[in-house]
C-alpha cells in the first residue's frame, strides 16, 4: 500500500522558521526561503511549505483558496462545489516556476472567493465557519481535491521537495507580504503527497510544527467531538485544530491556549500566586484532554501576528530574535542569522512559555 | 527504653509468639529442628479467656521489684534499662516469681527462672516476639 | 441425604516440619484442622477447607501445603468436575448457587490481550525520576462554555470536581459485607493518598465520619444507612443501579451479619437481612433517574458530584449516554468481571459483558455525540495491575476503582467464599475474634503501598510512552495495540492490531 | 577520720544502701565496715553452696568491682564496737573511731541458742548462719557423719538438704509439731514433711531437747539420739546491741519509722535487725528476709543523702524448695480461706475484708506474684475477676482497662 498522509500516522522532525514585521512593512518572501536554506540539515526533500500574510491586497476582502487536484476529475467536482456555495471573483493557476528538483506536481489551483450570502444566511453559521466548514467538507469528500489555504490576504504555498526549492517552485520572490513563516520536513516515512507537507492552514490560521506528540490521539478524538476531521494524522494539523477551537469557538486568548496545550506542570502551578494559581487550575481541569505532550516547536500565524511555543519540558530547540519591529523565529539561530545578522534580543523561550508577536496596532488576539 | 508491648486488641491468641520465642532462645538455626518434640518454655506467654487473649513478658520495670528480691543476686536492671537474668547464678529459688505483679518469670525445664530479654542477649537480636507477630499485636518502641 | 460432594483441596502437612504449636488450629475458623492428644498428630477435616490458606501463612515451619483435590468425578469435554459438583449440591439443596468475588470462568481478559507503546527515536521517552510525571485527574462535568467578568478574567464555573491523586479509587463495599477493619484500612488509606474509598449499600459507621472528605457514599436500591448527615459528610454520591458481578440483581446481607454496629449504620433491626431489591423502585426509567440525581444534589446544594454507578450490560453504550445526559456527573460502569460479597452463581458466571469493551464502545459514543466532556467515566470489574489501569485510561476512562485488588492487599486469598461470613483473613466478615484479624494499622499501610506501587508504575509506563501527565493519555488509543484480536474485537476497542 | 555516710554491716541492706545513696548523691564518700572478711555475698546460698549448686565467687550479691565503682571505701573484718550519737562517731574493734554524717545500722540478726544442758560437752557443733558457719561445718562432716539439727524452720531444713547426701544421716528434731511452722499450717507443712521423710531425713516434731551428753542428745520425750555433728537452728534474735547501747529505741527490732530512721538522730538501720510494720497484718515485725532487707536499706539510703523514700508496705513472703518441692507463701494466714487442691500443688488463700492478705502455696508456684501483689496493692478483690484466678493467676482477672495501663505503659 502507498503511504498517504489520512491513512497512517506520520511522524516527523522538521525545522520551522518565521518572520514578522509589526509594523506591517512588506518585504518578499526571498528572505524565509534564505532563512530556511540554512537548515537544509533538517529536512530530507519529502515536504516544504511556507505561509505568507498581506500577499493579496487586491483580494484582501475574500478568501483565498489554493487548492491541489490530482486529475481534472477532481476539479470539476470541486469546481462545482464551489459554485455552489461561493461567488468566485477569480480563477487561476497558481504560478509556479518549472524547477527540475519538483517534480510530479498537482494541479495546482487559486480561487478568490466569498460565501454565497443566500447559502450563508440559510446555513446560520458566520461567514468563517461557513468557509471552514466548506474547507472540511471538499478535504473529505471530494476525492482528489485538497484545499490546503483558505485565509484571507494569505497563502499557503507548499510540496514535496526540500523548503529552498519549493520557495523558487512557487516564486516566493515574487511576493510581498508583512509575515511569513516556512517549513522544513523529516517525515520517518514517506508521504505520497503535497497536501501533507506543512505548513498546515485553516483560514487565517497557519501552523508550521516540529516534532511528534506523544498525546495525539487523546488531542485528535477529544477535538473531533467539535466538528473537526482530522484528515491527516499529522500533528500540524490537531495543534492547527486545537488551537481554532480554543481561539475562535470557546474564546480563549492566545495565552491562556498556551496554558492549556503546554500547561505549566501541577507542581509549578502550586507555586503560583493564588489568582493565578486559580486561572491555571481552571484551565487545566477544564480542558485536560487538550494537553499536548511530547515534543514540539510550533509557530502558530493569524492574520494579526504570530505565537511561537515549545512544550513544557522544552524538547525541541526554538530561538527567537528582535531587530528593530521585526521578529524572528527559529529552529537554529543561523536561520535568523542568515537574514538577519545583527539580530538582537536572542532569547531561548523556555518549556510552554508563548511567545506572542503582534501588529503595532493590531488587536492583540487572534 | 525501647521494650515490648502488646496489645490484647489485636492478639490473635494464635500463640506464634511464643515458638517463636522458644527458637530465638534455642541457639538453633532451624525451628524445627530447634522445636520439633519438645516441650518448649518461652518467655512470653498468652493468656486466653472467653474471647480475650493477650501476651505478656517481662516489663522491664523501672523500679524492678525482681531485682531487690533476687537472693542470689542474679537479676540485674542493665544500662540500658534492661532487666537481665544471669542464669549461672540463678538457683532456682523463685523469689522473682513470687515477686513479679505481672507472672512475667517464668521457668525453664531445670526450674531455674527464665525471663524475657528482648532478644537483645541470644543471635535473634530484635525481639522475635514482635518479629513474628502477624497481626502487630506485639510492638518493640519506646513508651512513656 | 446422601452427600456425593467431594472436598476442593487436599491438606498436606509434612509432619517432618510440623512442631505441633496448632496454629493452623487456633487459625482455621472452618474447623479443618486439629490436635490429637492421644496419637499427637494434626488431623485435617478436608471437606471443609475453602483454601483461603489463612494456616499456610501463619504456619511457622512451613509444614502445610494446601493442593487442588486430586480426585475427580468421571468428568468428560461435557460435563467438568464443577458442572457435576453444582448439580450434585442443588440436588441436595434444591437452591440457587450463591458465589463470591468476580467470576472464575475462562472468558476473554481483553486487557491481556492489549499492549502498551512506547517512544524510540523519534520522540523522546521521559524519566519519571528526571521529570515531573503527573498522574493528577479531576472527576467531573466540564461546562460547555467558558464565562468572563466584565474585567474579562475567567471565571470558575466548574461544577464540584472530585480531586484524585491518582486516577485509582477503592470500589463500593459495604460496611457488613466486609468488615469494620477492612472499612477502617480502606478509609484511611484513600485518605492518605488522596484519593477515595466507597461505603458502598452499608451506611456509614459514625467512627469513619471523619474520612468524609475522602468518602463516597452510595445510594441503593434498599437505601439502606441514607439520611442528611450522611450525605453532607461525603465528598461525592453515588447511585448504584447495577453492580458488574449481578447486574439487574438485587443485594441481600444475611441478618447474621447484620450486628449492632452493622444495624445501626444501615439504620435497619439487628439480625434481619438487609434486602436490596433488583431496580430501584422509584426508577423505572431514565427520567425518573435524573429526578433522583437532581434530589440528591438539591439536598446537598449542588457541592458535591453525583456518580451513577451501572453494570456493564449489552446497550451499555446508549445507557451510559442516558445517563450522561441525566445530570449526572460520573458514570461508574462496573464490567462482569467484578467482585461481589455474594451472588448468584449462575448470574455472576453469565450476565454481563466485559469492561474493556463496554468502556471502549461507551467512550466512543459518548464522542460522536460530543458529550464526553460532560461526565467522567470510571471503570470497574477487575483492574488487577498498574497495566489494566494505563491500558483502560487509553481505552477512554478517567480513573479506575479497584475492589478485589485491594481486598488482596488486605490479605483476601480469594477463596470466594466470603458469603460464609467465617473469612479467616478479618475482611468479609463480622465476627469479632475474626474481625480483630485485620489490624488497619497494618492493613491501611499495605494499601497504600499497593497504589504507590502503581503509581510508580504508571509513571514508568507514561513516561515510556513520552507522555508526562495522565490527562494525556485519557482517550488515546494509539498507545495500545491488540494480540490475538479479530477484526471485530479491535473494532470495538477502537485499536489496531499489534504490528500495524 | 570521716566518711559522709558509714554503713555497719555487710549484709544485702548495706547493698541496698549505697544503690540508694548514689541514686541521689553520686560522689558523698561512703564506708562500709563489716565483721566478717568477705565482701556481701547472699547469705541464703550457704546450703546452695553446700548443695554444689553455686560457687564462693557466683555467691558475691554484687561483682568486686561495684565498691569501687561507686567509691565505697570497705573495711572488712572489722567490728564496731560502739555508736556515739552525740559524736556522730563509730568506736571500732582496733580502737580508732570513724565519724560519719549519716549511719546505717545494719547488722543483721544473730542465732538464738537456748541454755541446754551439757551442751558445753558437745565437741562438733555449729550455727548455720554465715558463709564461715557453713564452711567448718562443710569441714566437720563426713560421708559416715551422722547429723543431729536442732530446729525444722527454714535456716535447719535447708542447711540439711544442703548436706543431703554427703552424710550418713540427718534428723531435724522441732518443738513445733510441724516443720516451718513459722511460714506454713500443718497440712501444708505435711507435704513438705513427706518430701523430707521421702529423701530419707529424719523428723522428730514435738520434741526438743532436754540435755546433751557429749554425743547424745537426750530428748524430753525421754528418746535419745546420737549424732557426730550438731547443728543449732533454732532460730535468729534481731541484732540490736549497738543501737541499744547508744539509747536508741528497740522494740522486737531496732525501731524506725518509715524512712528507717531510728529514735537516734543521723542514725538509719535497715534489715533482719529491724523490726518493720506488715501491713499483713497491721502489726511490727521483725521481717528477717531478703527482699526485705534490701528494700529497706535502699529507703534509708536514699533518705541518708538528703532525698526522699518512704517504706511502708512490707509484707512477709517466701519462696522456697526443698528437693525440687516448692513453697511459696506470703502475708497472714487470717480471714476466709480458700483452699485449691489439684494433682501436685496444694494452694490457700486467705481473704480479709474483700482484700486478698495472704497465702501457701506448695508445689506449682507459677505466677504467685500476681497474688502477691494483690496483697501488697490490698487490691479490692470486687474490683477484679477473683474467682478466675483462684487456680491460675493471671492478669485476666482485671479489667480491660486497667490490663491496658499495667501493660501498655512504662512501669
């Protein structure tokens, strides 16, 4: 049988990198491609990616959807869907740029889109759960079909292939945005296909992970009593879900989700002042079954900002960095280094400690 | 002083204390060979009655009323708190017996008195007693 | 009449070692053994014995042996020594069978056939002896929202939770079923480890007041010992609609064994048989549960968690779902491997189904109709090691109560036949010179070994799987593989085969 | 020259005084003067000695180096001649004088020999007292000698089963017409007298005496008997004189009150020289015993150094074997008896005013001291289960309560 991601559990290491201006100044993604290129080491060529924010102003009011086919088929089934329950204002190819070290690529497709306010209106949802939901319904049913961006003013740009190559596949250079982050991955086996290479996105929501969570399945089937469908037993992609739902569905801040995915260890707890003693008790009796253990380094992006995070016993390494309003985020500091020699502020975020990024003006929360 | 005491709450009357007694003061090795056809004369005894059982061994009194009776000048209070028996020079005349409020003394096959010294003078070196007791009716601490 | 019974063991002494100090005697509440003065030797009255090896222990020289009877009827495939042992004694008893502790039968141990992960290279396995390893839960409703002051600070709107050091609780028994002692070494034990013990139908003797806070009472069929003090006193209620061992069988406690103290606690005539009957007769459905829940949790202002405790039957899935939207707190499901002080053997051996696979299929559907999060679930029906517990957690349960186990730690050798009401080990018993048998000082120590020792095996066992708290692995069936399982059976449990 | 304290007498009373002093005072200079040249040994093992079931060296009550350990300066073989109260000032047979702060009296008693007739004209006679009597009359007897004791109380039966069998013959000859008539009843004494008869001891009760001529002894009964060697039991007198003579206050015994301190000032006596009160039978008596001799001394020691004791409950007791026989007695033989026999022991209690006040008991003597102490605690017998421990002792007999102090505490 062919390994696909959906069908077996795959674990992987991997190198994350992210960059952030708060100011909203645009820079193109030439520089985390440069940053990611550095860990080359971390990755073995079976999935790269990259999320890129503010990169279409001209649609920044409707959904970007990029979606993969495997066969034309697929497309027209898609297509229709969409039809259906969105108003397209364009439809195109995703551009990319033939490179001999990508090979075997998808269609590879791009659709500005918004819900269709009757279909809206009668699905009595609000217009991003109606989206995500669409999203959910294409990725399980429509065989062949997988939307792996959905945000607005964002994209999801990845494929099998080692980070550096998929960023000149999908001509990163060529687009301006205020954050990016990128994705280097080690699956320790192999994945058949693109939509398994990270980063993992739900909307405005995108994840870039590294490591294997030992609490997956107690994650997985505690968030999929919520409507999700983890579609494809990657770790990304439970954190991904994990986190909307505390975010957007119970409200939690980006804080107190970081209490409860890497939630401060009972005995430290104790140690807190009693108000926040209270807090983090809540947290973690209430939401228990959302405690992720094992290692990881994730970078968690929203249209405002971005929040980086180890697990609580710190498993993974992640480096962080200032330079004037930009921010970096790293698996090693040489990425940072790379695009950034005169980086100040390093720091090594210590075990569940969230280090949270925020638009200058922007609200503080996702 | 660390010394024996029961408790008649828990006293199962199974007796196991005083074979056990008997085989730390035997010098053997093995109980059985120590024990098997012989009459044994420990130093601990229960007694049993409509229900209630208890042990009882020497108190180790702090103002031991044995010792100031002994004519032979036998019985000692040690150091360490401890009434000892020096049994060579022990002749059997049983004053400590008369003596003793608790019937604590008794005698061995000779005739000769014969008491308990928390196993601490025979190779047991804890009282066995209490060792053996499988129902913790029998402690070995300290009172006051 | 004539007996055709032949005895279940032989007792052999090997005189080379007996001493004749008759311990076995003094210890033998069955009688089996004693002393001839004459010919001084040990006689054995074999008919009697029931093995619970109460002389074996205390036998100072190791001289007594106590072995399967050798002799057997002319069994064949068909008809095995115990089928023809039954009928021979219902033919001269023309009565039911009445049977103690969880049922001996040969069915399937689905914990058995169930393996554990753990992490090689890829993810790091974790020293429980290096990190913190956590095996704190809370038993509870989880509310469906979270609330804010207009500060925006969150606000606690859980409803009470029962804190557990460990996800492992004593199981419901009952003050008269077994002893004071054995109530004493149990109540103090789960106060030590910060955990808790179960009344059980037995009311609550006024001495074990101050365990409350450590204490779950339960509510029974026969209501027996059930009253306001008793349920202010109590960290949580329960109420026992089935019982694993005789599910949809009432309780009866023979009036011998019901003493001064044992009356006074159940608040019934000393002497009489204290009858639980089959149902409550004030539930006849679902609707009239919830209204006892409610009741239960109006007379104690909503402080305290009510657990409705079901044996494992065959729709135990939609029960449990029932259930969950009953208003109760924690679902107890006690699967037929469960203990019992006594039962009817033919319904011990043959109703009921197991617990692996009720929790697995009661887990499952409490997800897919997302309510897991409103109640906890606590299995029961013989968790035997530290193993069974890691083994059910992952299968979905929050915690576990262990029964026989710990009555084994007390000293039970299982001889099942607690119903007799002689057990020389002071457990299932109410004689006094029977009872002083088991000191608590003695018997609340190995118990609190016991979950210490798993505890630590638990930890181990997490910290192999590279997980560092309980709650991470509550529900997370990855981290088991089945053996020897048909596609059916790993469908239930929700797992795959061991090498996929 | 001065000692704090100066005892007289080296008997077990003196050894009970010094414990007694060094509880209290640890370094007060003590001196102990004794007449006889040894260190204290215990007297009642003379006929043990005899017997060969002890040694000189295992007869020391106390090791040698107990004196120096506790800075006892010893002068043995040395008799006290005389007490000057006044003084304060000890006369001594060598003619020098020791001054002491605080006395004890303790010596002891002496042996009562009535005049007989002719009794000058036995050659081999001796008391049987001391360490010294038992060692010439060891010397004096031969395989063929043929004893002659006068007196069956305890100091003649135990001198002749202390010879039993290392001579030819013995006869006890007693006025009384019993054996130990002073600690038994005659059916009891019959026992003991059969025990004796069995062992091939001659008996002669009811008779004494009338004259000696060399190495016959004319009874009144007109019977005669002759004898090689002749030994006088026939009983002990308090040892008094030097109280007396110093104008102390004697009674059957040198008088003191409960703290031993006798009529003169600084001056304490303890021992078979005193007479003490039997709350057996609320009467003084002369308690010419072990236990008591100690216990005594050791009140007076105590008192001597300034702290405080009292000794008020002596009772009567003794415990005794005559060839494997034991008797155990204690208290007064009055009030409502209650007499066990069962096969081999012979017991009577005796009751007075719902208080247990004494008892005999001959042969299985287990546990007597929970009797004992009934009668010294004059335990109320209502107040414990009486009936239950009439044939075996035990403290069954008391309530779960007190059981739980008397064996759950330090005591």
């Amino acid at each position: 049988m062919k390994l696909v991601e959906g069908r077996v559990r795959i674990p992987s290491g991997c190198a994350i990198s992210g960059i952030i201006s708060r100011d909203r100044r645009k820079f193109t993604g030439e520089r985390i491609v440069e940053s990611m290129k550095v860990m080359r080491e971390r990755s073995n060529g079976l999935g790269g990616g990259f999320a890129a924010y503010g990169i279409y102003p001209k649609y920044k009011d409707s959904y970007a959807l990029h979606i993969f086919y495997n066969d034309s088929n697929a497309k027209r089934e898609c297509e229709a869907f969409l039809n259906e329950h969105f108003e397209i204002d364009e439809a195109s190819e995703l551009p990319t740029r033939k490179i001999p070290e990508i090979t075997d690529e998808p269609l590879i497709w791009r659709y500005f889109a918004l819900p269709r306010p009757s279909r809206l209106a009668a699905s009595q949802l609000d217009e991003r759960e109606y989206t995500a939901r669409c999203v959910f319904a294409i990725n399980a049913r429509i065989d062949g079909a997988y939307v792996f961006s959905s945000g607005k003013n964002m994209g999801v740009f990845k494929a099998v292939g080692y980070p550096e190559d998929v960023g000149r596949f999908y001509m990163l250079d060529e687009y301006e945005g205020y954050m990016f982050i990128g994705h280097g991955r080690y699956p320790t086996n192999t994945p058949g296909w693109w939509g398994g290479a990270h980063p993992f996105s739900l909307l405005d929501f995108a994840v870039v992970h590294n490591g294997e969570i030992s609490s997956y399945d107690a994650n997985r089937r505690f968030i999929e009593m919520f409507g999700y469908r983890c579609a494809l037993m990657t770790d990304t992609e439970v954190i991904t879900y994990i986190l909307d739902y505390l975010i957007r569905h119970v409200g939690l801040t980006l804080e107190e989700s970081a209490s409860v995915i890497a939630a401060p260890f009972w005995s430290s707890i104790a140690k807190k002042p009693p108000e926040e003693r209270e807090r983090l008790t809540y947290l973690r009796t209430m939401f228990p079954s959302l405690l992720v253990t094992g290692p990881f380094s994730i970078i968690f992006c929203f249209e405002g900002g971005m929040m980086a995070l180890n697990d609580r016993l710190k498993l993974r390494s992640m480096v962080t960095a200032e330079k004037g309003d930009m921010v970096y985020v790293a698996s090693e500091e040489c990425a940072i280094r790379a695009v950034e020699p005169d980086a100040e502020n390093l720091r090594y975020p210590s075990g569940g400690e969230p280090v949270i990024v925020t638009l200058n003006g922007g609200k503080d929360n996702a | 002083m660390k010394r024996v005491y029961v408790n008649e709450k828990w006293c199962l009357g199974c007796r196991l204390c005083e074979y056990n007694c008997a085989f730390a003061n035997s010098g053997e090795k093995d109980m059985v060979k120590a024990l098997k056809g012989k009459k044994i004369y420990p130093r601990i005894r229960v007694d049993e009655h409509d229900g209630i059982t208890f042990a009882v061994s020497c108190r180790h009194c702090e103002d031991p009323i044995c010792v100031k009776s002994c004519i032979a000048g036998a019985l000692s209070k040690e150091g360490d708190g401890m009434v000892k028996l020096d049994r060579t020079k022990c002749v059997g005349c049983l004053t400590c017996v008369l003596v003793c409020p608790y019937g604590a003394v008794v005698q061995d096959e000779r005739g000769a008195a014969l008491k308990c010294e928390l196993c601490l003078t025979n190779t047991a070196g804890y009282p066995a007693c209490v060792k053996g007791c499988p129902n913790a009716a029998i402690v070995y601490e300290e009172r006051d | 009449m004539p007996n055709y019974i032949l005895p279940d063991f032989e007792v052999e002494r090997r005189d080379d070692r007996c001493i004749r100090c008759r311990v076995c005697e003094r210890q033998c509440a069955n009688e089996v053994h004693s002393y001839d003065e004459e010919n001084d030797v040990m006689l054995a009255d074999e008919l009697k014995c029931v093995g619970c090896h109460r002389c074996v222990a205390l036998c100072p020289t190791r001289a007594l042996k106590i072995v399967k009877y050798s002799g057997t009827f002319r069994e064949n495939a068909n008809w095995s020594n115990q089928s023809i042992l039954e009928i021979y004694k219902q033919a001269e008893s023309g009565g039911v069978l009445l049977s103690s502790m969880g049922t001996p039968n040969p069915y399937p141990v689905y914990f058995d056939k169930i393996l554990i992960n753990a992490s090689q290279v890829t993810n790091p396995s974790i020293d429980p002896l290096r990190e913190p390893m956590e095996t704190r839960v809370f038993l509870g409703k989880r509310p469906q929202n979270i609330e804010r002051d207009e500060t925006g600070k969150l606000n606690n709107n859980l409803p009470p939770q029962l804190e557990l050091s460990v996800p492992i609780m004593f199981s419901a028994m009952s003050y008269g079923s077994i002893s004071y002692n054995a109530h004493e070494s149990l109540a103090r034990a789960a106060t030590e480890l910060g955990i808790y013990y179960n009344t059980g139908e037995g009311g609550l003797h006024e001495d074990f007041y101050k365990y409350g806070p450590n204490t779950i009472v339960q509510v029974a069929s026969g209501r027996f010992g059930v009253h306001k003090g008793y349920l202010d006193v109590a960290a949580a209620i329960e109420i026992k609609m089935g019982q694993g061992a005789k599910p949809g069988i009432g309780g009866h406690l023979p009036g011998e064994k019901i003493t001064e103290d044992v009356s006074r606690a159940r608040m019934i005539p000393v002497g009489t048989d204290a009858i639980s009957p089959a149902p409550h007769h004030d539930i006849y459905s679902i609707e009239d549960l919830r209204q006892l829940v409610y009741s239960l949790k109006e007379a104690t202002e909503y402080k305290k968690p009510v657990i409705v405790k079901v044996a494992a039957v065959h729709n135990i899935a939609a029960i449990a779902s029932g259930i969950a939207r009953s208003g109760a707190d924690i679902i107890a499901i006690d699967g037929f491997r469960g203990g019992t002080g006594a039962a009817p053997t033919r319904i011990r051996d043959n109703v009921g189904i197991p617990i692996e696979l009720a929790l697995a299929s009661v887990d499952k559907r409490l997800r897919d109709e997302g309510i897991r999060g409103n109640v906890s679930l606590v299995v029961a029906g013989s968790i035997r090691n530290s193993a069974d517990v890691v083994k059910a957690i992952a299968l979905g349960a929050d915690a576990c109560y262990i029964g026989t186990a710990a009555l084994i730690a007390l000293g039970c050798h299982l001889c099942r036949t607690c119903h007799l009401g002689k057990c020389n080990w002071g457990i299932a018993t109410q004689r006094p010179d029977l009872v002083k048998r088991l000191n608590p000082e003695i018997g609340y120590k190995r118990l609190v070994n016991l979950v210490t020792a798993w505890q630590h095996e638990i930890k181990e066992l997490l910290g192999g799987m590279g997980i560092n708290s309980i709650e991470a692995l509550r529900g997370n069936r990855l981290m088991l593989r089945g053996v020897g399982l048909n596609e059916k059976e790993l469908e239930i449990l929700g797992i795959k085969h061991a090498g996929e | 020259m001065i000692s704090k304290y100066v005892i007289i007498g080296g008997g077990v009373a003196s050894t009970g005084c010094i414990e007694g002093i060094r509880k209290v005072d640890p370094s007060g200079g003590i001196t102990l003067i004794t007449a006889e040249p040894y260190l204290t040994y215990c007297r009642p093992l003379i006929s043990y000695l005899l017997e060969g079931k002890t040694t000189l060296e295992k007869m020391l009550y106390r090791p040698e180096s107990f004196y120096e350990k506790n800075g006892v300066r010893v002068m043995l073989a040395t008799k006290s001649e005389r007490i000057d109260p006044e003084r304060k000032t000890v006369m001594l047979s060598d003619g020098t004088s020791i001054g002491y702060e605080k006395l004890l009296c303790a010596t002891g008693s002496v042996p009562f020999v009535p005049p007989f007739e002719g009794l000058d004209t036995v050659k081999s006679k001796f008391s049987f007292l001391t360490l010294d009597d038992a060692l010439e009359l060891e010397r004096a007897i031969t395989p063929e000698s043929r004893v002659f004791i006068v007196g069956a109380g305890l100091i003649g039966l135990k001198c002749a089963e202390g010879i039993h069998g290392r001579v030819g013959s013995i006869t006890v000859c007693d006025l009384a017409p019993q054996v130990l008539a002073s600690i038994l009843d005659s059916d009891s004494a019959n026992i003991v007298e059969e025990t004796l008869q069995s062992h091939g001891i001659n008996l002669i009760l009811g008779d004494t005496v009338a004259k000696f001529e060399e190495n016959v002894a004319i009874l009144q009964s007109g019977a005669s008997v002759e004898f090689d060697v002749l030994v006088l039991a026939v009983g002990v007198r308090p040892n008094v004189a030097l109280v007396r003579d110093a104008g102390g206050k004697i009674g059957r015994g040198i008088i003191v009150d409960d703290t031993m301190l006798t009529s003169l000032p600084d001056v304490y006596a303890a021992g078979d020289c005193t007479e003490s009160f039997d709350i057996t039978s609320s009467s003084s008596r002369v308690l010419a015993i072990l236990p008591n001799a100690y216990m005594q001394g050791e009140c007076a020691g105590i008192n001597m150094a300034e702290g405080y004791s009292s000794y008020a409950n002596a009772v009567p007791m003794n415990s005794v074997g005559f060839f494997g026989l034991h008797i155990a007695t204690a208290g007064t033989y009055t009030g409502e008896l209650h007499e066990i026999r069962t096969p081999g022991c012979l017991k009577k209690l005796y009751v007075n005013e719902g208080r247990l006040v004494g008892f005999i008991i001959i042969g299985d003597t287990t546990r007597a001291g929970i009797y004992t102490s009934l009668i010294r605690n004059k335990t109320p017998l209502d107040e414990i289960d009486f009936e239950l421990i009439k044939n075996y002792p035990s403290l069954m007999a008391f309530s779960g309560n007190s059981r739980l102090k008397m064996l759950g505490g330090v005591v």
